[in-house]
C-alpha cells in the first residue's frame, strides 16, 4: 500500500528482499541488519534488530505496524494494525524484541519509506580508537543526524582488506559516516561533520564522488563479519551504551584485552552506541572459550556500568541469561516473568531463555 506507506509480508519473507518488493517503485524497508540477505523479518521482530542505518531510521520497532500472532491456546490475534496510532496498550511493542516466547508471528504490517533524493558516504581515517570515538559523539552533539556512522578498528580494516580489497587506509581506526538528501542538504549536512572530523586531526578523509565509490566505501564495512569469520574463531557482543562512553568504553576493551589475553576487533554502529566487540579464540584450544565468555560478561557488565544495557539487537538468549541481574532489578525481572505467564503460561516456547 504505496499511499499509506506499507507492505504486509507472511512467513519466510527475508529483510532484504521487503526493500527488493518496493524498490522499483521508489520505497525501501529501513532495517538493514548484516545478514539481511538472509535473515527472516519473523526473526528481526523476534530480535528488535537494527542495522547500519538505523540512526536515522530507528530499528524494527520503529518499522513495525502490525502483526498477526498465534497464541498458545490457539487463538489467532490481530496487534497493531496499519498506522503508527493504533489505539489501545502498546502490545506491540511488548511482542517486538521478545525472542519468541510470546507467541507465533505469521504476518507483519512494515512501515516502507520513500527512498531519499541522494546519499554520499565519507571515509574517515584516524590514528586511535579513542579519537574516532571522540569523533562520532561530537558529530551526534553538534544535532547533525546522518544516517549511519559505522566504526572499524585496526584488526577489522586489516582482515577486511585482505577479504574484499575495499581500499581501505592503514589506519587505527576508521568511520563511515553518510548522509542523505537534496545535493544541498548533503552538502551542508557533510560540511559541519567534516568540519568535526578536522578537528580530531585524521589520517585521511575521503568523500565518495559516485555510486561505485560508495559502494565501495561501503563494501569492507558489509563484508567485515564474513572477513574475522575466515581468519578466527569468535565471539561477537551487541551491548550498546551513551554514544558520549565510547572513548572510555572501547579504552576499556582494549585494557581487559591484555588482561585476559584474547585479541578484540571492533566493527559496530557507532551512531546509537550500539557496540559490536568481536572476542578473538581459538576454539580448540582447551579453556579459552571459557576465558572468552568471561571477557564478554565483563564487557556486557562494563556496558551496563555506563548507562547502557546488555543487548542492542542479537537478543538475551541463553548468552546473556545469567547477566539480566546485573541490568534489572528483581522487581523487573518479576514483571517480565508475569508478562510470560499471560502469553504462555506452561512455558512452552523457549522455556530456557
């Protein structure tokens, strides 16, 4: 429904083809998680995922309308509807995010958008993780809104160029950072962040001039996951926190890195805080899956301890279970536990998470 702005999909729809639907008509679906090519939307509503772009946009919940979901006793239900206003409790936002546990969704109302007039990346290359960091939270304070700023660090760029050759700069650190619009509003838009970016005296900057640059500029950021997945075992977190913590988050990882001995490569939306730590292993050596579960905790813990939470957009699982205590206070837990009971009282969907 191009008019009022949405698209109903049913079971095994994936998120990258929503857009691929509307795309010929001139819209798109916002999300765009890393595995978008293969990743079900059931699962992004499972999940709240997001994605590259969902500083601007926001993540699933802001995209979903309605859905259709089956309960436990049977009954088939109608939440939401097609409209942003639907009247009534926001249940809607309750079964978004809820891993499963409340019931089947078999359809989804998505909220579609008209694609933007234009959009330009810009490269930006820097010499420590911290000013990077730096960087992007005087971009967010300066009340500019690009629609994505993406964060790599040094062993990411390295195992990346290697994988997909993107021409990336021999740096410590790197930000992708596009806006979108009229060629005036990226213009202007573009000259305040890189006037930022002067400010923080980088190693390079580089402004796409075509659809190939950017694609390209964008290329090592989309293959980044498949890269590490080639050279090492690891395990990737997804706790999110103040976009103003992140020169002190990510001084921290690097400090219980040499603590715990494991190497960490940072890729992970930088724009809403939401981290990405990729906890380097080797899964046949005996023990050190265990020292990296225990460095993940204590980065989750760490993310907490600044004002954030324990998960952006993987979800709680199993993984994260046992560190609710540390984001949640009993009395919160003991309302998410009344939530469950209503929806599926014998506990039956995903009774261990």
């Amino acid at each position: 429904n191009y008019p009022d702005r949405y698209i109903r999909v049913q079971t095994g729809r994936t998120n990258l083809s929503v857009t691929g639907a509307v795309e010929e008509d001139g819209f798109f679906y916002a999300p765009d998680p890393s595995s978008q090519l293969a990743c079900a939307i059931a699962g992004n509503i499972g999940m709240n995922s997001g994605g590259a772009h969902c500083l601007k946009y926001g993540v699933t919940t802001n995209n979903l309308l309605g859905v259709t979901m089956v309960l436990m006793d049977g009954t088939v239900t109608e939440i939401g509807g097609a409209h942003l206003d639907a009247p009534g409790l926001d249940l809607l936002g309750v079964i978004c995010g809820s891993e499963g546990q409340l019931g089947v969704v078999t359809e989804a109302t998505l909220r579609i958008l008209p694609k933007p007039e234009g959009a330009r990346p810009v490269l930006m290359g820097f010499d420590s993780n911290e000013v990077a960091g730096q960087c992007v939270s005087d971009i967010i304070k300066a009340g500019v809104l690009p629609v994505a700023i993406e964060f790599m660090d040094r062993p990411c760029i390295r195992a990346t160029e290697a994988f997909a050759k993107a021409g990336y700069p021999d740096c410590e650190a790197l930000l992708i950072v596009e806006v979108e619009g009229s060629p005036a509003e990226i213009d202007e838009q573009l000259g305040v962040i890189l006037d930022i970016a002067r400010r923080h005296d980088p190693v390079e900057l580089r402004e796409s001039q075509s659809a190939e640059e950017s694609a390209r500029i964008w290329l090592g950021r989309k293959s980044a996951f498949g890269a590490m997945g080639q050279i090492n075992d690891y395990m990737c977190l997804d706790g999110t926190i103040p976009v103003n913590e992140l020169p002190y988050v990510l001084r921290r990882i690097a400090e219980m890195s040499k603590e715990y001995g494991l190497d960490v490569a940072n890729v992970f939306h930088a724009g809403d805080g939401n981290m990405h730590p990729l906890i380097l292993f080797d899964a046949n050596k005996p023990g050190d899956l265990e020292i990296c579960e225990a460095f993940g905790a204590d980065i989750l813990r760490l993310c907490v301890e600044v004002g954030g939470c324990l998960t952006g957009e993987h979800g709680v699982g199993i993984e994260k279970r046992d560190l609710m205590i540390d984001q949640f206070a009993p009395e919160d837990l003991e309302a998410q536990l009344r939530v469950k009971d209503v929806f599926d009282p014998r506990w039956l969907l995903n009774p261990a998470k």
